[in-house]
C-alpha cells in the first residue's frame, strides 16, 4: 500500500496536472479565438472594401454617363431616332476612353424601353430580339430611376458588376444605357490592396460550360476561378466551401483559406463567393513556441514540486499534527462556545417572547389609535363637507388636494373630480394661471388677500379669501375658499335701484322748484312788458311813463337770463343722468388739465396757492374731454368754494398708476389693467360723514340759498359713472 507521503506527492502532481491542463485548454480556446478574429477582420476589409469599390465605380459611371448624356447631345439624337451606326460611330471614342481607363471596362450596351439591345458596343453585329445571346438583363431594367441601378449580374458574359443609367430626349424616356465592369477588377484590387491569396467560387449550376477556362477548377457545387493565384491554383480542387475555414499548406507555409464576401444578384440570389487564402504561419509558430514553453515549465514545476515533498515531507508532516491539535483545541473551545450561545439563545428567545407580547399590546394600541384617527378624520371631513362655502386646499402648483361638498357641487360640472386638477381650470377654465390670481400676492407677501371676482365661466359673484398654509417657516400650499354673493349683488342693485328712484323724485322736486323760479322770472318779466305796452294810463288816471327802448332791452335781457339759467340747468341734469350728446376719442388729457389750471390761477382769489403736479407722459384714455373739463373745474371751484375767504392751498395731481390686487380690493368694480388719477386737494374745513353720504345726491347744497344749485358733483358723478 501507498505511504502517506506517496499519497500527498500523487494529489499535490493531480492538482497541478489539473490546473496546467485547464490552462491548457483555455490557452488553445484563447488561439482559435484569436484566429477567428483574425479572419473575422479580414473578413469585414473585404465587405468594405468591396463596398467601396461598388460603390465607387457607381459614382464614377453614374456621373460619367450623365455627363457623355448632357456634353453629347447628338449621341442622344442618333438613339432616338433609332440611328444604330452613327449611333456606334459616336460612343466608340467614349468607349475606347472608358476600355484605356480601366483594362476591366467590358462593354456599353444600348436598351430599348421594351427591354431589347438596340447596339453593344463591344459586339456591334448583335442587337435585336437576339435574346438568347445575351448578357442577362433584370426584368427590374425598365422603368429604372432617374438615379440609376447597379449591382452584380452572371450571365453568358460571365460575372460582370454593371451600372444602369435611364436615358431622356426633350423630356422623353427613350431607353437605357449600361455599362459592364468584368469582375478581375474587384479580384485583382482585394489581392493588391490586402495582400492576400483571392479568387473568386461561383455557384456550378450558373457557370456555363463555355465558361471553365483554364484559370478554373471545380470543387463541390462551385467554380474556382483563380485569377493566376499560384496559391489558389494549386490548392483550388482542395477546398470545400460548406467549411467556414480549411487550412492548407503551401510552400512550408501555414494558410487558412475562407469564403469572405458573398456576392448577391440584385434579387438578392447568390451567384458565388470571394475567397481568401491568409499566411498565418507567424501566428501558428508563436502557438507552438507558446505551448512547448508552458509544457516544459509544467513539468519544470511538477518535478521540483515532487523533490521538495518528498525531501520536506517529515518536516511537513510535524507541522500538519501540531496544526491539527491546535484545530482540536480550535474544535473544543468552539463546541463549548456553541454551548454558551445555547443557553443565550434560550435566554434571548425568553426576552424576545416578553417583547412580543409587548408589541402586540403595542400593535393594539396602535389600531385603537388609528381607529380613533379614523373617526377624527371622519369628523373632520364630515365638518369641512358641512360648510356651506366651497373650500379647497391647494399645493403651490395651484392643483386641489382636498376639497369640500359645496366645492365638488359648485365647480365639478360634469361628475369629474376636481381633486388633482388646477384652480384657474375649475373657476375660470384656463389652462394657464390667472392674471390677477390672489395667490400671486399670497406668495409674494405671505399673507391672506381676500377680494371679490366675477367668474364668468361659473356665472357667479364670489367673494374669494386665499391664506398661505406654512411648514417650519415654508409655503406648501394655500387654503381657499370662495362664498357666492351673486344674490347679495342682486339684493345690492335692487336696493341701490330704489336709491336711484328716491333721487329721481328729489331730482324731480328740485327741478319743479328751480323752474318755477325761473318761469316765474320769465312771465313775470313778460307780463309786465305786455300790460306796459298795452296799458298807457294806470289805475287812479296818472299817466304811465313812456316804455323807452332801453326798458323793453332790460325786460327781455331777464328774460334771456332766465332762459340761460333754465339751459344751464337743463345741461347739468343732462350731465347727470348720462343722456347728453358726447365725442368718446383716445384722447390726451394732460393740454385740458394745464389749460385748466391756468384759467384757475387767473380767476381764483390770491389767497388761494395752487400746486400742481402733472405727469409728463401720461397715458392715453377714451373720454370727452370737454367733460373732462367740467369736472376739473367742478372739483376745482367746489375746493375753492370748501376754503372760502380765508384761503389756503389748492393740490392737483395728474399720475399714471396700475390696478394690482390691492388697489382692486379697495375699488372692487376697478379691473386690472392702467388707469389715469386725477386728484384735487384742498385745505378747506371739510365735511362730516353724514355730509359726505349726500354729496352726489342732485340738488343736495350746504351754501345758501342763490349761491347754488347743489348740481355740481352730481354732474361729475354722472359723467364718471
């Protein structure tokens, strides 16, 4: 029986076998892998280049015929007409050009539209319905694009890449015209450029048998033409294109011979392969050398592995049995450790079954609380439904989170929910936020702006409230609520309608009053005129003195007073009830005001200190500003008239201003946009509240009787409104 040490040395040499063969095998894996690369590179250079090739000569050919087609004009002549030896008389130099350019130009053939030649160049004699004869020609020939075709044909001129190019005369298809490359171009340009062994396989049921020269060898289900390839030509009968690769020698050289580039009808049907015979020798030697070396430090390192055990073996093995009683010493402290951690286990799974019960009371009290929290939330979600103001919660992107009852019954007009969606969608249908949209000024003040709106989109009056919502000192959303006053509004009008009908009877009252008087003067003047004139002799029989010239003018200069006073009144209710003819044009206000106020400084008393303040560029608005001039100095003399006798300073103001949300919630009826103020202030004694509710009121005055008509600021309300 094999000894311990024998044993070690035979798995110690096993292992190492093992781990040398694995490399071994992934060492050769590596090498064909690399080969593969190598073809695999060298395959995609030749579809490259083959590309280019084609390509190139379609370019050069495509152009070249479009441009003997345009310099040529009687070339085009002869072949519409039908002119087949002047026709062949004019292309032949062109031909010959084309054949000393490049030694593999074949032939230029002529094609009807019904697909027929009409003359080849390179075989003049055969044209006609000769069809047998022919190269062949894809039925996809005629109609052919005005960019032309190209592509790879076989036929009884062998294996040609042709160019076809569609011909017109003064606008008319007259046929086609093709040009033939032979395929020893594209062989000899891939044996040159990539400088290695090519020919060219072809499948043997297209090859005629007219075809097999001596530059060809037959070989399976294929034709090798070998151009003069030394490689190919002795090795040509050899090789088998069902293999992806074969490996040949020649020469004292190692070969891998391979089918690169399959080439392809322009139906897409395989006429053959381009095949490469690549030197790999290099590469194979650098294998050997690689493998003999990782053979001799294999066995290198098996035989001094084997010495050193079996020289070292006893000193080895003592340390194997003193590492061993350590393992047992190792083993025992671990079985008493497993012990220990036993017995904590126990005393831990008796902890962790206290803290279970625990969590389960925890657990209970937990759902005890959410249910609370459900009941809360329950009620408070019952609370907010019950008002009767629609509320919404926003996010700052205005979109609602929670929303009321009163607020899904007023905005939610076809059963959607309105959670999730904007604002300004809901009240006013806009995708976009509005203009004068509170929260704006919420977000920029941080505070809570309330105002009222009329939302046409709804048909409502709301009076609307937004507040910010904060978090730790940050704007997360806004609460917003909106009460429909649009009864409140129609109770207001109606009320403010009965107002209108007190003042119309005071407004009646006042104006019988004020004509009686003025009639009064009128026939009064005019009924002592008449008994003057028809009346010589008074009553007691003195004699009445003459009517002179100058007392009939005094009579009727009354008369016309008082007609004027009855005009000027009748302008002013006029003015006041907004039924006077006015000229509303965009108009500039500010030559008006300052021709006012020189007219003022002229006729004003010279205690009276005017200032002025008049904006240099004032906005433009839609007035008449003859009204515009009657109220100015309506509430001019009304200051004047407020100071009296003892003076003081009279303050006009012109100034451009914008409505933001501030101003509109001061002036509710006062939309967004720019306006124009004008203000005049005085230093008068003022008035008191109960004064000041009337002073529009028509016929209302605080002076005495003759030193008004209690019209003027009823006048400027009604041209205002």
């Amino acid at each position: 029986m094999l000894g311990i040490r024998s044993k070690t040395i035979i798995a110690i040499v096993a292992v190492i076998l093992t781990i040398s063969s694995s490399y071994f095998f992934f060492f050769i894996k590596q090498r064909d892998q690399s080969q593969q690369l190598v073809i695999q590179c060298k395959k995609e250079l030749v579809s490259e280049l083959i590309a280019s090739m084609t390509r190139e000569l379609n370019d050069q050919y495509s152009s070249r015929i479009r441009s003997f087609a345009m310099r040529y004009e009687n070339i085009m002549q002869h072949f519409a007409a039908g002119e087949r030896e002047p026709l062949y008389e004019a292309v032949l130099p062109v031909y010959k050009i084309l054949q000393a350019e490049n030694e593999h130009f074949d032939h230029i053939n002529f094609i009807l539209p019904d697909n027929t030649v009409f003359l080849r160049m390179n075989e003049p004699e055969r044209f006609g319905d000769e069809e047998q004869f022919f190269c062949t020609v894809h039925s996809d020939i005629s109609p052919i694009p005005e960019q032309g075709i190209s592509g790879f044909v076989y036929g009884s001129c062998g294996l040609l890449y042709r160019v076809v190019q569609p011909l017109y005369h003064q606008g008319e298809f007259i046929g086609n015209v093709l040009f033939g490359i032979r395929m020893d171009s594209f062989v000899g340009d891939i044996r040159d450029k990539l400088e290695m062994h090519t020919a060219l396989a072809l499948r043997k049921d297209m090859v005629d048998g007219s075809h097999l020269d001596q530059h060809s060898v037959v070989s399976g289900e294929y034709v090798i033409r070998y151009f003069d390839d030394p490689f190919f030509e002795e090795k040509a009968g050899s090789v088998d294109l069902a293999e992806p690769e074969q490996r040949f020698l020649h020469d004292g050289a190692v070969h891998f011979v391979f089918p690169s580039y399959r080439i392809r009808d322009r139906g897409g049907k395989e006429i053959g392969w381009i095949l490469q015979g690549i030197d790999l020798t290099t590469i194979v030697d650098s294998y050997r050398e690689d493998i003999t070396r990782l053979s001799l430090i294999t066995v290198s390192v098996l035989v001094m592995a084997s010495l050193i055990l079996y020289l070292a073996f006893s000193k080895l093995l003592g340390e194997f049995v003193g590492l061993n009683r350590k393992l047992e010493l190792k083993n025992q402290e671990l079985v008493e450790a497993g012990q220990k951690l036993e017995e904590q286990v126990l005393k831990r799974t008796a902890e962790l079954g206290e803290a279970n019960a625990q969590l389960i009371k925890e657990i209970e009290e937990r759902q005890e609380a959410n249910l609370s929290l459900v009941r809360s939330i329950e009620e408070w979600q019952s609370t907010f439904d019950a008002i009767a103001d629609p509320v919404t919660i926003l996010d700052t992107d205005l979109e609602v989170v929670i929303a009321n009852k009163a607020a899904h019954d007023m905005l939610s007009r076809d059963d959607r929910e309105i959670v999730g969606r904007t604002c300004y969608e809901l009240f006013a249908g806009y995708s976009e936020p509005c203009e004068s949209c509170p929260a704006k000024d919420v977000f920029a003040r941080g505070v809570k702006n309330e105002y009222e709106v009329e939302h046409e989109y709804l048909g409502k009056s709301l009076l609307v409230s937004c507040s910010p919502i904060h978090d730790r000192g940050e704007l997360t959303g806004y609460i917003y609520t909106a009460k429909d006053i649009t009864q409140e509004k129609i109770l207001k009008k109606q009320l403010s309608q009965a107002q209108k009908m007190e003042a119309i009877a005071t407004l009646a009252g006042g104006i019988a009053h004020d004509f009686n008087n003025i009639l009064g003067a009128i026939l009064g003047n005019a009924d002592l005129l008449l008994y003057r004139l028809s009346s010589p002799v008074a009553a007691e029989g003195q004699k009445v003195p003459d009517l002179t010239p100058e007392d009939i003018a005094n009579h009727i200069e009354a008369i016309k007073k008082a007609g004027n006073r009855a005009k000027e009144l009748v302008s002013q209710i006029l003015a006041f009830s907004r039924q006077s003819k006015t000229r509303r044009q965009n108009v500039l206000v500010t030559p008006v005001i300052k021709e006012g106020i020189k007219l003022l400084r002229s006729s004003l008393a010279a205690n009276i200190e005017i200032i002025s303040s008049v904006e240099p560029e004032p906005c433009h608005i839609n007035a008449d500003l003859s009204q515009i001039h009657q109220v100015f100095m309506n509430l001019c003399t009304n200051a004047s008239q407020a100071m009296g006798d003892k003076g003081g300073v009279l303050e006009i103001t012109l100034q451009n201003f914008k409505a933001d949300s501030s101003t509109r919630k001061k002036y509710p009826d006062l939309g967004p946009g720019k306006y124009l103020a004008l203000t005049v202030k005085d230093t008068g004694h003022g008035m008191p509240p109960e004064i000041m509710e009337r002073i529009f009121e028509p016929f209302f005055t605080t002076r005495d009787v003759g030193e008004g008509t209690g019209m003027g600021l009823s006048v400027i309300h009604g041209i205002i409104t």
